[in-house]
C-alpha cells in the first residue's frame, strides 16, 4: 500500500474500507446462515443459550497447547463458574465448556478439520451440559456440507458469525484503526469479528460483545506446534486423539499464529493493541494461564484464587 493511505490522514478511509468489509460478511454470515438453517449471532440471542451465570465476568478462552495439562481439577472448577469457549479440537479434553468455537479451512491439511472437530463432540457427558456452538460461516455455500456432521444436540444451539482483517498494514495504526472499528463493529454488525488468522482474536471479540471484563487464554501456548492430547499417555488409547490432526508446520518452533506469512499481522501484534483498545473502551483485562507463554511478554499472569492452590 503507497505511504499516502498509510498515514494518519486516511485513517477514517481505511476504516471506512473495513465497515464496508463488514457490512459484506455481516451479509454473507446472513445468507450461509439461512441457507444452512442455523441463526446468525447476535449477543442476546447466544446469551441466552449459555448456562445461567449471573456473577461470571471472565471469559476463559481454552486452546490446545501442552500447558492445559498442568491445570488442576480445582482450576478447572473455577473455570466452570466463569464463561468459557474450547476452540477447534478441545471436544478431546473432559473439561465441558460453555460453548465451543469452530471453523471450516478446506485450504488446511486435508479439509476434514470441521468434520472432525464436530465428531468429538459426540459424547454423552457434553450432550447432557448442553453447551453452544459458533462455527465461523464457511466460505461458500458448497462448503456447507461440512455441517451434516453436525450432532443433534446442537442443531438448536449452532450460530454463524464472520470476520475482517484491518485494512491497514502497518502496525503503527493497528491500535488507532482497531479503536475506531471494534465500537463501529459492535454496535453495527455483531456477527463480525476482527482477525488476522487466529481463533482466539475471534473469541476476543466475542467477550467484548458479551461484555465481559477479563479474558484469560488457557492453554495458548504459541512457542510449539504442539499439542496437550500428544505424547500424553491419557490420550494413547483414545482413538479419538488420532482423529485429531495436526496440521502445524512441524519445521517452525512457533506457532502458524505468530507467523505473517499469510496473515496481516501476527497474534501477539494483535492481541496487543486489541489489549489497548477494550482497556480504553471497556476497561477489560487481558490475561494468561501459563508464564511461559508466548503472550506473557505482553500480558501479566491470571492468578487463580488463593484458594485453589
């Protein structure tokens, strides 16, 4: 992009650019939405779908990493009083969240993540807590078959939502940009996200539609490119695990995340200036589980309750 629409002058054109964006998803999510039968999100309506948690104000976002395996049982029931999403392949692990959150990529490995990730839902113990499902829309009607996975359970509790990525590439905006497009997206298309390639930016903005004021990332390890169910001898004779493929460039010591390969800016960059903007806007927090995460250089560590150690 020329310097000229990089400089503070045309911050509101590239903003401009990223509602109309917006405005795009929001009506694609609608017509996926219609086409595969299921509701677009809105904050009340998937509100309404989650256990009644009258005090909860901190969303604990559940990814992969190995770190989960050092949560304790207690931890764990803390976790359960608050909200919580378990991102792609979390259906793997015994802890039942609130909901879970997953996307189709047919660009990704073999293109059966989706797929996957919905037959590991398939237990009786999640079926009996009755949590609900986001699926990011697929991107074409013809990538709405991925859904025929989807288990009965869920069919009344499964919302779409979508995404954009900032227009700007230069990460000296990203914080003003960010500040002015996350209010425009909450108040005028809910069902849209920022991103940059990442679940956990998604579900970021989800706590903010939400309004809940803390968000803890559990198991978002982002220094390996592995995962908690792999060489874990729990999960040796789960055939389930072996369902679960991981489809990370085993060359990098990094997660895809962090790279800017195919992404405008890596997740430590945009975690760190959406960190800013809610602070400002909503006086959230930002935490992690685990210390010797990545994002530990960008944001102080959750203590959990006293009690619990």
């Amino acid at each position: 992009m020329s310097s000229l629409f990089e400089s503070p002058l045309m911050a509101n054109i590239r903003v401009g650019i990223s509602l109309r964006e917006a405005r795009r998803e929001q009506e694609h999510v609608q017509e996926q939405s219609r086409l595969a039968g299921l509701p677009a999100f809105t904050p009340d309506s998937f509100a309404r779908l989650l256990p009644c948690k009258p005090d909860a104000d901190t969303l604990f976002i559940l990814g992969s990493g190995p770190s989960v395996r050092e949560l304790t049982a207690s931890q764990f029931a803390h976790i359960e009083k608050q909200r919580s999403v378990g991102i792609n392949n979390w259906g793997l692990h015994k802890f039942v969240p609130d909901f879970f959150s997953l996307e189709s990529v047919p660009s990704v490995g073999d293109g059966q993540s989706l797929q996957r990730a919905l037959d590991l839902l398939r237990r009786s113990d999640i079926e009996q807590a009755q949590p609900a499902l986001l699926v990011l829309r697929p991107r074409t009607g013809e990538h709405l078959h991925a859904l025929e996975s989807l288990p009965r359970f869920l069919q009344g509790r499964t919302m779409f939502y979508g995404r954009i990525s900032p227009t700007t590439r230069k990460r000296s905006n990203l914080d003003h940009d960010l500040g002015l497009t996350l209010q425009e997206l909450l108040d005028r298309f809910p069902a849209v996200f920022v991103d940059s390639g990442a679940s956990i930016l998604r579900m970021t903005g989800l706590a903010a539609a939400l309004n809940l004021s803390r968000i803890v990332f559990v198991g978002v390890d982002l220094n390996t490119t592995s995962y908690f169910w792999e060489n874990n001898r729990d999960y040796l004779l789960d055939s389930r695990a072996a369902a679960a493929l991981n489809s990370q460039d085993r060359t990098s010591s990094l997660h895809e995340t962090m790279s800017t390969q195919s992404r405008p800016f890596s997740v430590i960059e945009m975690l760190g200036s959406m960190q800013k903007v809610l602070s400002a806007q909503q006086g959230a927090e930002m935490f992690v589980a685990s210390e010797n995460s990545e994002l530990a250089a960008i944001m102080p560590t959750y203590h959990w309750p006293a009690f619990l150690t």
